[in-house]
C-alpha cells in the first residue's frame, strides 16, 4: 500500500444555502461560466474554488424572490 499524503486540490464542500434573486443569479453564473472564485473561510484562510450547483429551488414562500440551492465548492 503506497500513501500519497493529502492533496487539498479535489476537496469538496457543501452546503445548502438560500439566497436573494439578485444574489443566487451571481452564483448562478459563477456556475454556468465555470469561474473560478477566491473563497475567505471563517478562520481568514482564502482558497481558490469553482462553484457546482447540485440542485436548486425557488421559495414559495418569498413569491419567487429567494431560492434553496445546495452547492458544492470544488478546491482547485
């Protein structure tokens, strides 16, 4: 058995997260461009990720104007 150490390239977060119209269609776009976006965790350490969007939906219950979406952050 051969151990290659940890690579933190390839690590993924997630979360399921609800955000405002105006909001989610920046995220949204993140995704769809594939951009690559610099993330600032709590601790104050920035790495760079790309944006997956697993699945989302629009909040009945904010007339269209919030959506749920649960996202990933792919390290990079």
């Amino acid at each position: 058995m051969q151990d290659y150490g940890y690579i933190p390239a390839g690590d993924r977060i997630s979360w399921t997260l609800q955000f405002l119209k105006g909001d989610w269609e920046k995220v949204r776009g993140y995704w769809a461009r594939r951009e690559m976006v610099d993330i600032t965790d709590s601790a104050g350490e920035t790495f760079c990720a790309r944006v997956v969007v697993k699945s989302y939906s629009r909040l009945s219950s904010f007339e269209g104007k919030a959506v749920e979406a649960n996202l990933e952050l792919w390290m990079v």
